[in-house]
C-alpha cells in the first residue's frame, strides 16, 4: 500500500503563492507513488483545486466550524468546504487547541460536522513536554482520542485518519524515538480496540507528525505501524518536499 503524505501549509502561502508552488511542484510529483494531501490555506483552495483538476491529489482544509448553523461569522461550514473540493479535514491541531482554545468537545463536534459533509478528519492527537515528562503520554493520548471519537459509530472510523503529533516535536526540531512513535501508536490502537473493536483499530490510519525533514524521513518511513506521514514546514518548499516524498515511496 502506497505511504499517506499529509502536507499542512498552516498560515503559510497566499494563493499567488499556492499558485506558483504548485507549477513547480505538479512538474515533478508523480500521482501513482504516493497518496497525496495537500492541506492549503481556505484562500488557496480555489486556486488548487482548479491546478489539480485531472491529478490524483487530494484537498484538505486546516480547520471546520462545529456545526453548519447560521450566525457564525468568520467561520467555514462543512458544507462550505464539501463544496469547495475538500475531501479533508485536519482537526484538532495543537496550535488550534493551544492558541485559540479548542477544547475537546468543540473538537467532538467538528469530527461530527465533517463526517455529517463526508469529509474526512484528520484528527491530530499528542502529549506536551509536560505529559512526556510525567510519563502522561500513553493517559494523554487515549484521553484525547477518547474526547475526540465520543458518540461515533464503528463504521464512521472509515473517515478518521489519527495524526499523533507530539506538541513538543512541532517545529522544535526534536522528534521521538522509533521506540517511542510504535509505544505511542500501539497505545492508539489499543484505545480504537477497546472502544470500538479489534478490525477497526487494524484498519484506522496512523501517521506521524513533528519535525520531519529530508535528514530524518528515514527513521519514519519504516516504522511498520505508520499508514504514513504529517509534514509542516518541510512542504513549504517544493524541491524539500519532493526530496522527502522521494526517500518514502
Ligand atoms: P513541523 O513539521 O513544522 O514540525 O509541523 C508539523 C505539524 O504541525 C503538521 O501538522
């Protein structure tokens, strides 16, 4: 099975930007060798869904407002975002737990939002260094998921991807062991077995975020248990990116 590439823009890259990035990178990126999610900016997702009309590369938006009811200003409903191409959704990233409070229920309700559009969420799940240093990892990650997955049917799990970001390996240059990554996604499993059962926690997708560069891709690319990888600010450049989808497939 080909290796899940996740690629979070963040608040990166106007759309003349996405533009220019993507005429670049759609010259060299092979569709079949890899599946392909680009999570681009709301204002880029226009642009690159006409680019990638005709490729085998999916759209992913950043973020999802809890429910499609009127009187949210600002916000992007999931139907919003089922119209616009998206066929993704990340949920639950540490920096929008983090910075703008998205505690676990908003967290629920936005799982639930994009499922009800058929989207799939891509739901980001890690301990801080705190957790870490407390040996809270394992309790943090199974509480998370738990909060995250509550009132779902077994067969929804189809359209859940967990991304198990550790927050402090976000851009701090630091990543986990190999040892560590499997304990933390056995873990997951574990809590997918117990809570819904033994076929659906084989089949949901793990992948893994935090400091991903050309250097390191390789300790990530083996891990048996990983469906694939989570980038951040390795996508940002066209040719660093090619340089890691390269070394996976
Ligand atoms: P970095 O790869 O920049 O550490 O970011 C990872 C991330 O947060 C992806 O969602």
């Amino acid at each position: 099975m080909s290796k899940l590439i996740i690629a979070n823009f963040k608040m990166n890259k106007t759309e003349s930007e996405t533009k220019d990035y993507l005429i670049n990178f759609l010259s060299k990126f092979e569709d079949d060798k890899a599946d392909l999610i680009l999570a681009v900016p709301f204002t880029s997702i226009s642009t690159a869904r006409y680019m990638l009309s005709g490729r085998n590369i999916s759209l992913s938006a950043q973020n999802i407002c809890e429910d499609d009811k009127i009187g949210c200003t600002g916000e992007i409903s999931g139907k919003m975002l089922a119209d616009s191409g998206v066929r993704y959704v990340i949920v639950g990233h540490s920096e929008r737990r983090n910075r703008f409070k998205e505690n676990s229920k908003m967290i629920n309700n936005k799982i639930k939002n994009a499922l009800k559009n058929r989207l799939t969420a891509i739901l980001c799940v890690g301990e801080s260094l705190v957790d870490k240093n407390t040996m809270n990892t394992l309790s943090t990650l199974k509480n998370q998921i738990e909060e995250a997955l509550k009132g779902l049917y077994e067969n929804e799990l189809e359209n859940i991807i967990i991304a198990y970001e550790p927050v402090w390996a976000i851009g701090s240059g630091k990543t986990p062991t190999e040892k560590e990554i499997e304990l933390a996604v056995k873990a997951i499993r574990k809590v997918i077995s117990d809570d819904f059962s033994q076929k659906a926690s084989e089949q949901i997708k793990i992948v893994y975020g935090g400091s991903i560069n050309p250097k390191n891709i390789n300790k990530f690319k083996d891990i048996e248990e990983l469906s694939g990888v989570l980038l951040g600010g390795a996508c940002l450049d066209s040719n660093i990116f090619m340089q890691i989808i390269n070394s996976i497939i």
